[in-house]
C-alpha cells in the first residue's frame, strides 16, 4: 500500500472516531397565545382565556385563527442544529361539522397577549396589548391585513374530530425550518397560527390555551436538535488546539485506557488520535 493510500485510510479512520453531535430533545410550553376572531369590529380577543380557538363558528359564521408563540431560543442552545419539531394540542371540544384539516402558518409579525377573557367563539373585548383580527397590539398597531400576517404556505396540517384530547402537528420538514430559523434568528421568531377550515360552518375547535388549568394540556413544541460535539483536543483547556495539546498528546504515547488523549477512543493514544488533534487544530468554536 502506498503512503498516500496509508494516509487516507488514516484520516478516515480519524474521521469515524471524532465525536459525533450530542442528541437532545426539549418540550416547550407555549410563552403567548391568542385567538383572532373576524367579529364585526374586528376588536375582540382572548388573551388571557383558557382556550383558543380555530376555524369557523355555526352562528355568525365567525372565523377564529389560534397564535401561538414559543421560547425556543431560550429553551435550544444557539448554534444548535433543529432534526425536528412537533406541536401537540388538546382538543377540549369540537364544533358540529365532520373533521376538518387545520393548517399551521408560520407569522410574520410581532403580536400580543393581553389580559381579555372570552368563553365563546366571539371572544371578548380587547385589552391593551392585544392581538384581535385588526390588531398586532391593540389599541394602536395593526397587522398589514386583517386576520393577520402569516406565510400563506402551510407549515404542516393537522386533521381535527369532535373528540376531546391531544393531537400533534408533525414532523414536518418545513416545521423544522421554522424552529430553526426562530433559533437562528430569535427576532424573527413571531410562532404559528392556527387556521381551520373557514369555509365550513361548525367547524370551529376549541382547543386548551396555555392558561388551561391542567398544565399537561397546554399547547406544547417538542424539539429534536443536536449540538456539535465539544472540542476534546483541547487538552490543556485554553480555546484552542495547538502546540501544547500536541506534547501533551505525545507525551500519552501508547496505551491509555480512558485518558484524555486518547481521542479515537480504542484505548491507544497513536497515530489516529494524532490525525483527530490535527484536524481540530486552530481555536475551538463555541
């Protein structure tokens, strides 16, 4: 075998023993939530109620659309990669008509949560800070059109029955982006709405929002990610690979059994290990 092939099949065995990305899964409960409701003054709201509300009620035909806001960037650590997401909600009672898809809508505007308490499917009036059909913020801040501003693309769908209990949105690849694109850039992070199928009376579901008083029903995002592997060549822990992980390396010559330097872990310090330290070499990222 010649020194090149020698080489490579030494650097791809280096390669294998390198750490792979650590596996995590978080479950996040809902930081906002409120309902839209397309009432004639379009000001009502549900801030601060124990439901939310999506699709179409049976008298007025009122249309309710559900926000719903997540802390993901508190809850994943930044540089994190996102593997998938979920989004579980309960039914707490459905509406009159057969099962209807509602589809998940990633928001492009800033919106609030008020302190408005509304029963039924006409909400209440709104309190300062509000989202309503005409308001990102109410009294004074208003989304571009009414009912909101949201990417007309659907994230994910979800069919909903009449039968109280949970139901989970995804995974989707395209609910992964979302999460990864609101942990990548928490500013743009303004969650989903929920929009059922407006076209349909009785379609209207009410679902638990995350004041509902059993705090396993509330609306939760279950995140998959993973976060790249730390940076064991560091040996010497000053941010960097360099000359002094080298020597100390090299000075681990032989066989050692769960040491540091034995980065390839196979119970050597030898020449894979020297590969891996100089791989890495450099600073190490955060």
């Amino acid at each position: 075998m010649s020194q090149h092939a020698i080489a490579g099949a030494l650097l791809g065995w280096a390669v294998l023993a390198a750490p792979a990305p650590a596996s995590h899964t978080v479950t996040v409960e809902a930081g906002r939530d409120n309902t839209l409701f397309s009432t004639d003054d379009g000001s009502a709201s549900n801030g601060a109620g124990p439901n939310v509300f999506s699709g179409r009620t049976g008298a007025g035909g009122t249309r309710q659309r559900a926000l719903l806001w997540f802390d993901v960037s508190g809850a994943v650590p930044a540089g994190a990669t996102i593997v998938g997401a979920e989004l579980t909600l309960t039914v707490i009672q459905g509406g009159g008509a057969p099962a209807q898809e509602h589809t998940l809508h990633r928001v492009l505007a800033d919106w609030g949560e008020g302190t408005s308490i509304g029963a039924g499917g006409n909400g209440a009036p709104s309190t300062p800070d509000d989202a309503t059909w005409l308001h990102t913020f109410f009294p004074g801040q208003f989304w571009s059109s009414p009912g909101g501003d949201f990417d007309d693309a659907a994230s994910t769908a979800q069919t909903l029955g009449s039968t109280p209990g949970p139901v989970t949105w995804g995974p989707a690849a395209t609910m992964t982006a979302d999460v990864q694109f609101w942990l990548d850039t928490p500013a743009s992070n303004h969650g989903w709405v929920l929009i059922g199928n407006e076209d349909v009376l009785n379609s209207a579901r009410k679902l638990a929002s995350r004041e509902f008083d059993t705090p396993g029903s509330r609306p939760m995002l279950t995140i998959d990610y993973e976060l790249p592997p730390p940076c064991p060549a560091d040996l010497n822990g000053n941010g960097h690979v360099d000359f002094h992980d080298l020597i100390t390396l090299i000075g681990a010559w032989g066989p050692c059994e769960g040491c540091p330097e034995d980065l390839s872990g196979n119970g050597r310090v030898g020449i894979m290990d020297l590969i891996i330290l100089i791989l890495a070499w450099g600073p190490c990222e955060d």
